[in-house]
C-alpha cells in the first residue's frame, strides 16, 4: 500500500472510531464468507459494525480517541467490533457464535478503560448487564422501599376488613331467620 492509501485508509479508521467508547476484537480467520456476513448482520440489528483492519494503521488512527490501550488486543488479522451498542450484548452475542462455530477466536473487549482478554474476558462481560437491565434493575431498587411502604400501610387496613366480613358472614350464616326485622 503506498502513503497516500494508508493515509487515506488511517484517516477513516480515525472518522469511524472517533465517538467510540468500547470496542470488541475477533481473528477473521477462519470464518467463511457465510458466517462472516451472518454475524456483521446479527451486529448491524444492535447498530454496531464490524471492520477487519491493518493492526498499524488502527493503532495510529486510535492514538487520541477515547479507546486508546485496546492495542493490546491486536495480535495478527483483527476485525473490530465498534458502535453504540452495548458491549455486554455483543459479548453474548460473540459467545453464542463461538458456542456454533469453534473456529471464531474472541481476543476480546476494550470498554471504560479496561481490556477483558480472550474468551474468559468476552465471557465475563457477557454476564454483566446491558445498559437498559442496568437502569431496570437501579429503577426496581428506587421503588422498592415506596412497595414496600405502601405494603405495610395497606396490610393492617386489609387485615380488619377481612375479619369483619369474616364475623358478617358468621352472623348471617348462624342467624339467617334471626335477622333484624326492616323497619
């Protein structure tokens, strides 16, 4: 490649990784033009991309973005995953696909300034939660003590209702003809 390609090809690695927070790295060794445009479509669905990149050329491209260290996860023919997707979704996704196809080798994630390495760091951010189950689960703790509240206020209410009608229903079974006359 002369210069002027790799300048060309650094500068739009540069423009697609710019806004990117976290990135997930695949050998495309391997994997067959089937799987290849059966796992860039299953990615596309969760708005993220993947590009098979020049290890040298993404690393000068990378050098004062946000995911400056993921570098270490470059070893040989790389494929980036990148978007704005959520990374722990991507991992799933990846360990769903190294379940069906052994030949895939997850090298692994770079996200919040950290790498996971390998497939036991794919594995591990693939059981950390989703941005969405995240807030779900911060929601159900917010309104836990308001259910709750509202519980133990409700509870005795519910409690003297249930043993009044238990004593109306005694009294109109055992004293059905003995009933107050109507006035």
């Amino acid at each position: 490649m002369s210069k002027r390609v790799k300048s060309l090809v650094e500068r739009d690695l540069g423009n697609r990784l710019r806004d990117v927070d976290a990135v997930a790295v695949i050998s495309p060794r391997g994997i067959n033009a089937i799987k290849n445009n059966n796992i860039r479509r299953k990615l596309r669905e969760q708005g993220l991309r993947m590009t098979v990149v020049k290890n040298t050329l993404v690393k000068r491209a990378t050098a004062k973005s946000k995911i400056v260290g993921f570098e270490k996860l470059l070893d040989g023919p790389s494929a980036v995953i990148y978007g704005k997707g959520s990374m722990s979704a991507v991992a799933r996704m990846l360990m769903e696909e190294k379940k069906a196809d052994q030949k895939i080798e997850l090298r692994g994630i770079f996200f919040d300034g950290e790498i996971y390495i390998g497939e036991k760091g794919v594995e591990q951010v693939s059981k950390l939660p989703t941005r969405e189950e995240a807030i779900g689960q911060i929601v159900a703790l917010l309104l836990s003590p308001g259910k709750n509240l509202a519980g133990a206020i409700k509870a005795p209410a519910s409690k003297l209702a249930g043993i009044i009608k238990a004593i109306e229903e005694k009294a109109k079974a055992a004293g059905g003809a003995e009933a107050a006359p109507a006035a």
